[in-house]
C-alpha cells in the first residue's frame, strides 16, 4: 500500500469519507460576522435535515449496510467505502457459528418513524418567538426532534429500532456562527429553556438521551452549521476551525492546502471538533499527533456567564490551572464550544500498513509495552485478541483470482503449520506508519525487529490495512446483528501496563459468566483488542454481542452485562473511560474514580458557570 | 448486646452468603448423599498394582494454565519483582550485599519447593496401593464431589483444603487424584516431614513442598514462601493443597484455622491476576487413625516421636493392624468470586504497584478469616460419623463402666438426635444393632472392652505396683483416646449443647438473658471449637431451631423452656461440654490460687498439669480430659484474646501477666448462678470479650 503523498492521503480519504460531491446540501443561513480570511469554499456536508442521508434508527449512510442476501451471502451495499458493493463469503458462517443466530430467525426494525409514538412538543413558545425574531434556523418536526434525541448506545437504537421515543427535544435551533450562539444561550436563560448541543450525534455514554426529569422544553442546538475553517495560520501551523465541523471534512479541507491535523477517532466520519473537545476524544494516530487536549491551542465557549477563552495564543502556560480543562470532557454541562484553534501539520509524504501475527495475546501486549518502552510506537499499533482476527477474517471479501485464495492458504500453512501457531490462539496486530519515506522504513524495521523477538512475524500491509477499515463498518455490523436477534456494544478503558492481561482475561471472562447467569443461551462474543499504547499504559477496547432470542427483557439483561463489566474494568484498576466519557451512562462511578473533592470540584465550577441549568443534559456530575 | 449486633451488621454479608451454604439437612439428604459413595478399594482389589501404577494418566488441567517445569517456576519466583524488592529491602536492613541475600532466597526455595513428577506419583501409587490395601477395609469416596472436582479444576485455579486428621491424608488425596485422572495437587507440607530420608525427597516428587515452623518475623522466609504460593496460584501449574486448620488435630477435633497460607492462596484473585479461585473443601473421616496411640501421650506430655524413616519402619507393626473404613467427602466447590462479591473492594490493590508487598485491610482480612473458619465448618458439615463416634460420646458419660445392653441402648438414641441434627452417619445396613455394636468394639479393642456384659475403657499396662499418679495418667490416657473418639462428632453437639449450658448459667428463661450467655460461651470457646467470627447470632438459631426440632425446647418471643420430654437431652448436651467447661474453670482456678502474676510460657504446661494432677488425686476435679495440654492452652489463649492475661516478650520468650480480676471475672461467670449475682458481674464481662472482637 506504500504509496506517494498525495494518493496515500486521496486513498485514507476515500475509505473514510466516500461520495461526497454527490450529497445535496441545504444550505445554511450566511452567519453576519464577518471572519478574516474565512475559508472560501462553504461546502455543508452535514445537513440540517439529516434523516435524509442518514439513517434515522441505525448507523451511518441511509445508503451503507449490510444484509444477507438471497443466496444467504452476505454483501455491503453502497459506493461509500472499500468493502461497498462486496461479497463477503464467510461472514454467514462466522456469524451463525459465533452466536448460535440463524437466517431464519429475523427480528427486523420498525420500518419507519411512526409520529403518534413520539410525545407532542413542549414549547417555550416566548422563545421560539425571541428565536424567529434573531433570524436564527429552527425546526419543531418530529424527525428532526428525534434524531437528535439518541446518540449510539445500544439501548438507545434498540429502541429506535422498536418505535419505542422516550423524551425527545421539543425543538432543533441551528446556530451559524459563533454570535449566533451567543444570542441563543442568553435568550435561554432569559427563558428559562434547557439546552443540549448535539454535535455528530455519535455519543455513546447517553450523553444525549433528554433527562426523563426535566420539565422545561429542551431544545437541541445543533452545531452542524458552523462548520467552517476560518484561517489557516501556515507560520505557526495552526488553523481556526468553527466546531461543528465534522472530522472528515475538516481533514478534507485541510487536505486541500497540504495539511492535516491528524486526529482520526474512530467516528471521524460523523463527529463534531465540538464534539471531541466536550468528550476528551482520541485519534488513532496520537502517538504521532496527539489527543484532542494536545492538539488545542485555544477554545471558545458560550457559556450563561458569557464566553470563556484565552488571550493569546501561546503554546504553553502558567496561568494557574488551565481553564481548558474545565472545557475538555465537560460534555455539555457548561456551554457550547463554537471556536477552536488545533495545530495543524503538514500532510506525511509516505504512509504504509502492515502486520504482525503473534502466537498468542501475550506475547502480543508483551510486544507493545516494549514498543512504548522504546518509545517508537508508529503512528497506530492495535492489537487484536484471536476472537477479533477471525472476526476479521470473516469479512474478507470474495477473492476474485484462484491465485490470492491460493497464496492466502500458504500463509496459513506456513503460519499454523510450519511455525506451529495454533489458530485458537494467535492474534494480530495491526501497524500505520506515516512520515518521510526513509524514516519510515528504517522505523518500520526496528518495530519489526521488536516484534520478532516476541515470536511476532510480519503479516503483510493487507492485512494491516483491514484492520483499520474494519473500525469505520463496525458500526454498520451491529444494525445487521440486531436484524437476527444479536446485539452488542463496545467499550473502552484504559490501564496501567502490568494489567493489560489481566484486566482483558477476567473482563471477557466476566461477560461470558454473566451472560451465562443471567439465562443468554448461546455463548457471548466477548473480544478486547489493545488499540494504544501511553508510557504507562494502553488503551483497551472490548466488544461483545450475544444472542437473545428467548429473552423476555434482552435490554436489561444487556445493561446489566455491560454495568458487572464495568464493575470488572474497575476493580482491575482500569479507568471509568479513556475517551468515550461519562454521559448518564457511567455517571455513577463518577465519585468513586474521581474522590468526592473532585467531584465537588467540578459542581462548583457548574455551580458558577451555569447556576440555571440552563445546560441541564445532566452529564457527567 | 447493642457492640454486638454492631459486629454483626458489619459481617451480616458474609453471614449471609454462609448461612445460604448451611441450609438445613433432613435426614432424607443425608440417606441419598451418604448413598453416593462408593468404595474405590473394591475395584483396586480386582487389578494389579503394577499395571495401575503404569496404566496411562490423562488429567484434564486447568485451561488457563501454560505448561511450566518445575525449574522454571522456581526462576519465575526468584525472577520476581516482588521477591527482588524484598531481598532489595533486607539487603538494605542487615547492610549485606544483595548477592549474598539472593543466595539465601535460592536457599530457602531449594529447601521448599516441590518437584511433583510423574513417576514419582505412580511410584507412590503403588505402594499405596498396597498399603491401603491392607490397613483399610474400605476407602469411600463421593462419585459426585469427584466429578464436581474434575470439572472445577479445568475451569479456575482449585485449592483443595481438607481436614487434618492423620498423616495419611495427603497421601489418600494424592493416591484418589491419581486414581480417577485428576490433576495430582502440590501439598503444603511441615518441613519435619522433609527430614525423614528418603521419604521426604519422595514426598517432594509427588508433590509436597516444606514449610518451617515459626517462621515468625524472617521476612525473606516469608516472601519466598508467599511469592511461591502465589506463582503456582496465579500460573495454575497445579491444584493446591493445604490444611487450613495448619496443624494434624492431635485430638481430632477440629482446630480453628490459620490464616496464613489461606490470605496467600487468595491474594491472586484479590489483585484480579485470576479470574476465579474455586475452594473445595475435604472432609476425612477415619474408623480408626494410625496414630491413634500416640495421640493421648502427646496431649499429656510424652512428647511426639520425631518423624523419622526408622519410625515410619517401625510403623510397619501399625501397618498390619485394621483401621476399618475410611471417607473422603468433597465438598461443593465454593468460587471466591461469588462469595466475596463486592464485600472486599479490591480497587484498593489500584493506587499502588501490584508487585509491591501490600498489607491487606481490616475488610479483607475479615474476609479472609470468615472464609477460612467457613470452609472448616463446611469440612465438618460432610464429616461421616461411625456408630462408634456416638458409642465414645456415651462411654465418656460413664467412665466407671457399663452394661452393654444400655450402651446398646444410649448409642441407638444418639443416633436419632445426631441424624435430625442433621449429621452423616455411615450406620451399617445389613447389620442388627448388636452386631454393629460388637464390630465396633472388635475394631477398637485397643480402646475398650467388655467383661460380663459390662464395657470399660482399657488402660495400658504397665510393669508392676504403679503410683498414684502413674494411675491416674493411665486412666488419663484412656479417657483421652476414647475422647479423640467423641471429638469428631463433637461438631454435631456444639450449638445445641451451648444453648443447653446457657439455658442452665442464665438467670431465668428470658431468650435475650440466655442469648447473653451463649454468646459469652462462643467467645470463651471459640479456640476451643469453630465459630464464624460475627455470626453468633446464627449459631444461635441454630442450635434453638436444632433443639426445637429434636422436640426438646419450646420457644416463645421472649422466653425459652425446656419440654418435659428434653430434659434427658438437656442433661446429656451438657454432660458434652462438662469436660471442656471444666478443664477451662480449672485454669482459671489455677490462674488465680497458684500462679504467679507473670509466668513463662514454656513453664504453663507443667505447672499447671501438676496442679490439676493434685486435684484429680483429691478428687476435687472429675474429668481427666483436664490433663489435655490442648485445652490447658486453648483456656490460656481464650483468657489472652479477652485481654484478662496479656503477652510480652521477655528475652526472646512469651511472659504472660494474669489480670486476676478479669480470669475471675470469666469464670465467675462460667458458673451456674443464683439469682442475686448473676446481674451485676455478668454484664461487664460479656463486653469485654464484645469489644475484642
């Protein structure tokens, strides 16, 4: 996959980001503040209605899934990504095997929205008035509520999938700038209406579910339309971004002039700058580039107080405690981010995949904690446990020519076979590199030589390459697992180095036993992969799906797995989260991780900045 | 009352998660369990040793384990970060270099570790095979525990944890583990075993590794030994076998356990190094042990032989004797998981280096302790009496001789008590109650025997016209091997039986009075028997819903009674515990009359011997069972845990100081009251021992 700068950059592109030209845009309100310098092309990728090209009770495109055809193979439609259009030939098997699930058994989603089952709007009627009267988009529709009444935890779809609503927003506001914003915040305190920002809408904590207990009208305010690059500072290498930009037209745009800001989470496709700053997000490749709180250099928000930032730009200050920090991972409970200033870097002129199988999983993060020891960790290195290679290998699509399927099961006899690997208990790491060419290679090398001395050998960039496409259709597997009667989720930690084995054996194990107690038939997929590596420690994400045909409250028996699995992260010394944060969904460990006086810590400051609530999603404390 | 129940809501989760495991048993579970053994000799008896010794092993180990040689194991203990910190501290606190203290570790594990081989197993089994043959008629084991065994042990990391009864236990073990295909166990072993030639380094290679004793304060020693455990716990290179009562129980009785070794099995799973660690405890139950001779010299002062090859050769007469069945029950297997639930939070292993040495908390060494006194109650629980266990707990009522007919008459009436007390009991079948009766008798003639229809206990013979004294030893003796008869069933009486006494020491018949007074009774003799610390309360209820159900009390909200019917029961209950209350009121007198207000240790034993022995020929005491070196500690170490005698440490010796109030105080207590004083004194001697809890 080696390749040259600039179609190594157009390829990434393409995995992630498809057919955007084709995508008719609404167009958003020209914002009245005039920005120097504002960046010329006012592409608006998001739309305000996005039940148009998004699904409205599953992940991603409208266009983008997978089904089981019918000769039972199954195929992922669309044009979007690499597997779009494919057949995967053992993805049936793998699938009816794991989970005991059957093609004759399917569960199918409710079709459509049914508007009866979602509750009448409360209106704030003064200030939807006051809104109209500042010219500002808004929207009292049903889908439009509704879509932004979840974000993508399993109980949340399921529930789509049902036609069950719960409380959704009464209204949609989209601001188009920064002042717009402003005005928004100060005619919701003067009315007394709750606000939830909503971002990518890709939140997996709850974060966005509307609190059963609040009895004003809520409404959504959607950062979709402030979505531009304002400057591009090529001295410094910095760019000033309005942050409702989502990640892969940021990273487009950027593209466009040579640059990048290399922060690649994996919901890059759909989430928000904003987004990333409220959560603590992390990017795949921030060995080399960092996470969302190395890559700020200044934050604006909106609060009820009134906007906070900075004074300068500097790189670095002493200025008593960093007032970013009350921002980052505040998730809503304060404000809005509507402007960020990220570094930015000069597109890498060369970029190259690879892969390492080991013999086992220990052996594997025995491997990854030298890397970090020697600190030459490439830009991503992820490693899989054996569940999540076979899962993997059943999504390799048809081979078009008897000579790969042939090659394919030589490198399988010589991985099982000749080196004697046993295929139940191998597992794979996968590798990007990115950088000028030499450096590269020459630090391809030395991971490779480390590899080795842990029984790893070099697996080929397919591979590699996979793998990371893997995390952008995961998403769009679980919609077709709850076609026939299995659901799953994941989850991520992070945990000290001495713990990585232990914390993933009894966390898996805990899961099985659990699922086992609580009456699912068939054994659960409970799989973990490492997928960073710190000086300390790693990040852990684990994945687990079950069948629950036969369970009179499946939701619940789920909610209860996932809670004794967190409990299990917990007291293995992993953390509540590494970036997918607290939400409603973890905010009951919220004391225990963070001492009583830190919890008290950040009520006060809510305390201060919002004594109305008027950011009343109830995240977090 | 009030510090009580305190205690009690604190360990009311363990209480719970216990009193789930001891659900009542009718004597309709007891029949079916006590079917599902079968003799595994019977089928030994069909086939060769040899080709048994030889035939193919295929055990199922633990799936989680990674195949590992004895020598890597020990390179992975001394390569560990834990044990290189420790020789790092000791380096630094006795100014040597590290080298010559890492050298000493090598020592310490060389002279521990196992070296469990397979040959040496089938070596083992063949002798076995033989030896066990001949000695025993039957070895019953439960097909159920087994199969239960087999399937915990490829699941978690399993620790087996038998009772301690005879030296055979570890072998029987190992020879059933062998026998039906199940991973043959590492045994923690007493380093006097080591030192017999020949056999010790045979031990060693079935499996045994050697543990000193009085390891004290030897902090290398103790990292070493903890740091092994732990590797074998956490590698799951093999089961784990350990008696957690930590001693063989020289009078059979159950011993309260040692925490020591059971915090080092644990520790793994507390630091989520395993997923699950499964418990499984075994209950040994002997017709008749090997030692039984040199039992009773033990306890009155004839020191035990030194365990050596040329002993174990003389043994050989032992050999040729009949020791009649023997049982092995294993028990349900417990996972720790499930019983700590979220009583221990382990997030409190989080903030600090795994490998780094960590004190356990007060919560988790009260977990600790409750588990391990639970699995000795549990072992006891699956304890299979013989007829003669209830004919010794009669003849210890009737030391003066009797009739055999009413011998006959009081076993077969014990068995209906001990049968709705819920005990196992291996009555023969076929056999009329006569017979059963005389085969008992016939297997231990050593012990009794029977002159015109009359039973008495036999006393040794010895040359000539014998002192006073000596006379009163002999019988001393006697009483005490037929006690060690008693002790096993001792178990099935305790609750009941304290109910009894306290219903007899209390004021009147109120139920909160009595309660006061069996709780004091728990805690003087909780080294005396076994008793979950904090769950008084439900061995309370359990022995009044025992009696209830026996018919022998009726109980209102407020008030208890006995029935007319239960008096004999009451009486008989008592009569169980005479020998205990008495031997400790006799302490207590001695603490108070004849010792000094300090004394050492190693003078208590004699000293106080020779006043009970001036008593016994005075006849102002009754029972010979004072005599026990067992109890006489056991009363002194009641007395230091309620803090009315304390130790210090005089010249590398323990020194005692008796605070003569306090002792009399207790016993004061310990007495059947008269109305007028039993309300003022009581009161703040049952705190006392409250607040030591």
């Amino acid at each position: 996959m080696a390749s040259s700068s600039n179609s190594s950059a157009q390829n990434r592109l393409r995995i992630i980001a498809g057919h955007l030209e084709s995508r008719a845009g609404v167009a958003a309100q020209e914002c009245k503040a005039e920005v120097p310098g504002s960046s010329p092309s006012r592409l608006t990728p998001v739309p305000k209605r996005r039940q148009e090209i998004m699904k409205w009770n599953g992940w991603g495109y409208s266009d983008s899934r997978f089904l089981f055809n019918k000769k039972g193979q199954a195929e992922f439609t669309g044009k979007r990504y690499r597997l779009s259009g494919l057949i995967l030939p053992s993805l049936k098997d793998w699938f009816e095997g794991t989970f005991g699930a059957s093609l004759q058994h399917k569960s199918p989603a409710a079709p459509t929205l049914s508007s009866s089952a979602v509750p009448p709007p409360n209106m704030n009627e003064p200030f939807m008035e006051d809104l109209k009267a500042a010219g500002i988009a808004v929207s009292r529709d049903t889908e439009d509520r509704v879509f932004r009444a979840h974000g993508h935890c399993l109980h949340e779809i399921f529930a789509l999938r049902e036609g069950r609503i719960g409380r959704v927003p009464d209204a949609v506001v989209w601001p188009s700038c920064h002042s717009d914003v402003e005005k928004i915040v100060e005619l919701a305190c003067k009315r007394d209406v709750c606000l939830i920002p909503y971002g990518g809408g890709t939140s997996v904590s709850s974060a966005l579910e509307c609190p059963r207990e609040e009895t004003r009208s809520i409404v959504s305010l959607d950062t979709s339309q402030m979505n531009r690059i304002l400057w591009v500072d090529e001295k410094n290498l910095t760019a000033h971004v309005e942050a409702g930009i989502i990640g892969q037209d940021l990273e487009r745009q950027l593209n466009e002039r040579g640059y990048c800001t290399g922060h690649e989470p994996d919901s890059m496709e759909f989430s928000s700058l904003g987004g990333w700053v409220a959560t603590r997000a992390s990017g795949m490749k921030k060995n080399i580039y960092g996470n969302i709180e190395d890559l700020v250099v200044h934050i604006k928000m909106v609060t009820p107080r009134g906007v906070i930032e900075k004074s300068c730009l500097g790189p670095r200050m002493s200025t008593g405690p960093d007032v970013h920090h009350f921002i980052l991972g505040s998730e809503g409970t304060l404000g809005v981010v509507t402007e960020v200033t990220m570094k930015i870097r000069p597109i890498p002129e060369y970029q190259k995949y690879g892969s390492v199988v080991f013999p086992n999983f220990q052996q594997g993060v025995a491997c990854l904690r030298e890397v970090a020891r020697q600190r030459c960790a490439p830009a991503s290195i992820r490693l899989m446990d054996n569940d999540q290679f076979q899962f993997g290998h059943a999504l390799k699509p048809q081979v078009s020519s008897m000579f790969t399927s042939f090659v394919d099961g030589l490198k399988k006899f010589y991985i099982t076979k000749f080196k004697g690997f046993d295929p139940h208990h191998l597992c794979v790491a996968t590798l990007l590199f990115e950088g000028d060419r030499g450096k590269v290679l020459q630090h391809e090398k030395q991971v490779y030589d480390i590899a080795a001395k842990f029984g790893g050998l070099a697996a080929g960039e397919d591979n590699g390459q996979r793998g990371y496409m893997l995390t952008f259709v995961i998403a769009y597997l679980r919609d077709l697992g709850m076609d026939y009667y299995v659901m799953g989720e994941s989850f991520e930690t992070s945990v000290p180095w001495d713990r990585v084995l232990d914390l993933c054996r009894n966390v898996k194990e805990r899961i099985v036993r659990e699922c086992k107690e609580r009456g699912v038939q068939f054994p659960p997929l409970s799989t973990c992969r490492v997928t960073q590596t710190y000086d300390a420690g790693a990040c852990v994400y684990f994945y687990f799906a079950f069948n629950y045909r036969g369970l009179s409250d499946p939701v619940h028996v789920y909610e209860q797995v996932e809670h004794a699995a967190r409990e299990e992260i917990l007291a293995n010394g992993g953390s509540l989260s590494h970036h997918h944060g607290v939400g409603k969904l973890r905010k009951e460990w919220m004391k225990e991780s963070v001492s009583g006086v830190g919890l008290g810590m950040l009520k006060s400051v809510k305390e201060y900045v919002d004594p109305q609530n008027i950011f009343g999603n109830r995240n977090l404390l | 009352i009030h510090t009580f129940l305190e205690t009690e809501c604190r360990n009311c989760y363990i209480a719970l998660v216990i009193w789930t495991l001891f659900k009542p048993l009718n004597a309709d579970t007891v029949r079916t369990e006590a079917e599902s053994f079968f003799d595994m000799l019977e089928e030994r008896r069909r086939g060769s040793d040899i080709s048994y010794a030889l035939r193919t092993f295929n055990a199922q180990p633990y799936r989680g384990a990674t195949p590992t040689s004895t020598c890597a194991l020990n390179r992975m203990v001394l390569e560990s970060q834990y044990l290189s910190y420790i020789i790092q501290e000791v380096a630094a606190e006795s100014e040597e270099p590290r080298e010559v203290i890492l050298e000493d570790a090598t020592g310490i594990l060389d002279e521990m570790a196992q070296n469990l081989q397979l040959r040496s197993i089938r070596l083992l089994g063949f002798i076995m095979n033989k030896v066990f043959q001949s000695v025993f008629r039957s070895i019953y084991v439960n097909e159920e525990g087994l199969t239960r065994l087999q399937q915990a042990i490829q699941e978690h990391p399993v620790i087996l944890m038998p009772n301690h009864r005879s030296y055979m236990d570890f072998l029987v073990l190992s020879y059933i583990m062998f026998t039906y295909d199940l991973s043959v166990p590492v045994i923690a072993a007493g380093i006097p075993l080591m030192g017999m030639k020949l056999f010790g380094e045979m031990f060693r290679r079935a499996g045994a590794f050697f543990i000193r004793r009085g390891i004290g304060s030897d902090k290398l020693y103790w990292a070493v030994l903890s740091e092994y455990v732990r590797t074998i716990v956490r590698t799951g290179y093999a089961p784990v076998e350990f008696f957690v009562e930590g001693l063989r129980s020289r009078t059979l009785k159950s011993l309260t356990p040692k925490l020591g070794m059971m915090q080092m099995v644990l520790e793994p799973f507390f630091k989520g190094e395993v997923f699950d660690i499964t418990l499984v405890p075994i209950s040994i139950s002997y017709d008749r042990v090997l030692e039984e001779s040199l039992l009773a010299r033990e306890l009155l002062g004839v020191p035990k032989p030194k365990e050596t090859t040329g002993g174990l050769l003389k043994a050989r007469t032992v050999l040729q004797e009949d020791y009649g069945c023997m049982h092995v029950c294993f028990g349900t297997p417990l996972s720790v998981r499930d019983l700590m639930k979220e009583r221990v939070i382990r997030v409190q292993y989080n903030l600090i280096p795994r490998d780094l040495p960590i004190k356990p908390n007060k919560e988790t060494q009260e977990f600790v302790s409750g588990l391990a006194h639970t699995i000795v109650r549990l072992q006891e629980r699956n304890v299979v009496l013989s007829p003669w266990n209830l004919t010794a707990v009669v003849l210890l009522q009737n030391l003066q001789g009797i009739d055999l007919d009413l011998l006959t008459h009081r076993t077969l009436w014990l068995r209906n008590l001990v049968l709705r007390f819920g005990a196992h009991l291996n009555w023969p079948k076929h056999l009329s109650d006569s017979e059963v009766m005389s085969s008992s008798m016939t297997l231990h003639h050593s012990v009794v025997h029977c002159e015109k229809g009359r039973v008495y206990l036999v006393e040794e013979l010895g040359p000539g016209p014998v002192s006073q004294e000596e006379g009163v030893l002999r019988l001393a003796a006697a009483v005490l091997v037929c006690a060690s008869y008693r002790n096993p069933a001792v178990h099935v009486f305790t609750r009941p039986a304290m109910v009894a006494v306290a219903m007899t020491t209390a004021v009147n018949n109120r139920t909160d009075d009595i309660i006061r007074h069996f709780n004091f009774l728990v805690e003087l003799f909780s080294n005396e028997f076994v008793f979950v610390p904090g769950q008084t309360v439900q061995d309370f209820e359990e022995g009044c819903s025992l009696l209830q159900l026996a018919g022998v009390i009726v109980r209102s909200d407020e008030e208890m009674h006995v029935t007319e019917g239960g008096r004999e029961t009451i009486v008989f209950l008592r009569a169980i515990l005479q020998p205990f209350i008495e031997s400790y009121q006799v302490v207590f007198r001695y603490l108070c009359e004849e010792s000094s207000q300090t004394f050492r240790e190693k003078n208590f034993v004699p000293n106080v011997r020779r006043f009970i022995m001036k008593l016994l020929i005075a006849g102002e005491v009754q029972s010979y069972e004072c005599l026990s070196s067992d109890v006489q500690k056991n009363a002194l170490s009641a007395l230091l845990r309620m803090t009315a005698v304390t130790k210090t440490k005089v010249e590398e010796q323990n020194e005692f100081t008796v605070n003569t109030a306090a002792v009399k105080r207790t016993w004061n207590f310990l007495r059947v009251k008269a109305p007028d004083t039993a309300d003022t004194q009581p009161r703040s001697t049952s705190e006392e021992p409250d607040d030591t809890r």
